[in-house]
C-alpha cells in the first residue's frame, strides 16, 4: 500500500509540475539515458533482490519447520558474499574492469541464485538453502557499486541532490514493489497449483490408496481427508514458491538490456571512487 500510494503522490507531482520550470522533482534528468536506466534497472533489481529475500523465511518456516534463529542464520553467507563483493569490486574490480561488465555479472549472479533457489524441493539441507543467497550476495555488490557509478556519471554537481532523491526513491519502491509482487505471485500461484492437484485426488485414482495404505487411513475417513489435504497444500505451496523464484531470477536477466543503455563512463570515471546514494 506505501509503495502505491508513493507512486500515486509522484505522478501527481510529475503533472502538476509539467510545463513549469520550478518542479518539484525535475524530471528531466530522466533525458539522460545512463541516468534513466540506472533508475529502471535499479527497480527491477530490486524486485529480484528483496522478492526473493521476502518469501524465503516463509518457505523455511511454513514449508521446512525451521526455527525463527535457524531460518536467520540462512541470511548469514549471503551477507557475508556480499560484504565480501563490495569491498572487491569497490576498491579493485571498478578500477580494471568496464563497470557495464561488473553490472551485467552482478544482474546475472542475483539471476541464477534465485534460480537455483526454484529447484529445491521439501527435502532440502540447509547448506542448499544457503549457496543460492552466496550467489545472489556476490551479484549484490557487483551491481550496486558500479551502479552508483554509471547512474550519475553524466549528472552535473549542481544536480547531484535531485538526482540523488530521485534515486533514492525508486530503489525505496524496488523493495516494497518488490516484495508485493512476489507476495501476489505466491498466493495466486499457491491457489493455481492447490486446484490443479486437487483435480486427481479422489477416492477412485489407486494412487490416493496407495498413499495412505501404510499409515493405516482410508480416503473415505475424515484423518484420511485431512492428511490428504496438507499434503496437497504443501506440494502447491511448494511448487508456487518456485515459481515465485523463477519469476525472482527472470526480474534480474530482464534488466540486463538496460545495462546495453547506459553509457561507458570515461576512464577518470572509473578509476574515481563512487558516489554513495
């Protein structure tokens, strides 16, 4: 709801203000291009980032049974990746290497962690739970230093504050817009696949006896009913938090053409330390 009611407040600032010379929020730093991909790959980025972020302590405490401590501790090599990437790329890999380049990897590594997340299953360790977040926190820091980088490479000292705002909230928005998104893709989903497997549980497919046979249920008895009906819930909810992951990864490699638009800094650019924002 913030983050709708944000983008409401700032389109109506954005009309109010065409025409006149003293808008609010000058929109046309937006005519730069480096500065307007930066702004659109930051909010797809950030879909990626924190919609994966969001949903994985649900999938391990609804899904898994994972305590509260252990379904943190999951963030703790991710966090570390990604200190570990920043300080690298910021003080060695931007200064040798085409920041476009950096950019490109960091949006392909957040990609492929969350992918990869979309292929676990309900028996998976903790360890498989955490290499994905050690991939995407690798892409963290190579896609946020080199950015803060690119964006405003072309913006006037004079600007660097309206800019900076205009910034700052679209990478606000990524995280709520973010995590809405994914939210309403995991419940729609969730419902999808519920209906889809429901279609096949009935007393006459062999199967369904099958399943129950060696716990000594029938699926004409209510505790047979019942334990149908969580193992049904718990396959769809798995399977629509895969598609949550892969929907995830896709919002990262979709962003990958924005980085064809954003200009090649010059050489005094790159080897200049970025501005934080």
């Amino acid at each position: 709801m913030t983050a709708i009611i944000s983008a409401v407040t700032g389109f109506i600032f954005f009309v109010r203000g065409m025409g006149r010379k003293l808008n609010i929020i000058d929109f046309s730093l937006l005519k730069d291009r480096s500065f307007a991909a930066g702004n659109v790959a930051i909010v797809g980025f950030g879909v990626s980032m924190f919609g994966a972020i969001a949903i994985l302590p649900l999938f391990v405490q609804g899904l898994l049974d994972y305590p509260v401590l252990e379904s943190g501790q999951l963030f703790i090599p991710r966090g570390i990746a990604a200190g570990f990437s920043m300080v690298v790329t910021g003080s060695f890999l931007v200064n040798r290497f085409d920041p476009r380049l950096l950019l490109a990897i960091g949006l392909i590594l957040t990609g492929t962690g969350n992918f990869m997340l979309a292929n676990l299953n309900l028996d998976v360790s903790f360890w498989q739970l955490a290499w994905p977040g050690v991939i995407s926190g690798l892409g963290m820091g190579l896609f946020f230093v080199p950015m803060s980088t690119l964006a405003f490479q072309n913006i006037s000292s004079e600007k660097q504050d309206e800019a900076s705002g205009i910034y700052s909230v679209m990478r606000s928005l990524a995280s709520s817009v973010g995590i809405a998104i994914i939210g309403w893709q995991l419940a729609r989903r969730t419902n999808l696949h519920y209906a889809i497997l429901t279609e096949q549980i009935t007393p006459f497919n062999p199967a369904v006896s099958q399943y129950l046979a060696p716990l000594g249920l029938s699926p004409d008895t209510g505790m047979g009913a019942k334990v149908l009906a969580n193992e049904v819930m718990a396959q769809a909810s798995m399977l629509a938090f895969q598609d949550a992951f892969i929907l995830s990864g896709l919002a990262a490699f979709a962003m990958l053409p924005m980085v064809l638009l954003i200009q090649k800094p010059a050489k005094s650019e790159v080897g200049s330390p970025a501005t934080v924002h």
